[in-house]
C-alpha cells in the first residue's frame, strides 16, 4: 500500500499544487482511482488493467463441487 500512496503523491497531488478546495482533491482523487483500476495496464499481469484482470480470474474461478453422501 505504501507505493501506491507514493504513486498517488507523486503523480497527482504534488504536481498540481496548491490545490484551491477540498472539492477540487476529492474530485482528482476520484478520477484518478477510476484511471489506476480500470485504465492503466499493468505490466506484472499481461499489460491489462486490474479490474479486467480480476474480472477474468473470476470468470475462470473453478469452484470446489459439493457432494453429499446419502
């Protein structure tokens, strides 16, 4: 988690200083989760964004099948 506070820092708070509302952080901050899960590819997983990624381990997911001995 502490990279990704970093990343978030370096990328979006630090450069657009001084930020003028709280509004204006919250609404960039918004912005820019939407861009790290859904947008951004990720190198460690195919060059894919994390929630496609996600949402293909779970279309894949083998789930256990339950017997029941009678």
């Amino acid at each position: 988690m502490e990279s990704t506070i970093g990343l978030f820092k370096t990328e979006l708070i630090k450069p657009r200083r001084p930020w003028r509302t709280l509004s204006d952080v919250e609404l960039a901050t918004a912005q820019w989760v939407d861009w790290y899960n859904y947008h951004r590819l990720h190198g460690e997983i195919g060059h894919i964004p994390p929630a496609e990624y996600e949402a293909n381990y779970h279309l894949t997911d083998k789930k256990p099948q339950v017997t029941v001995k009678i």
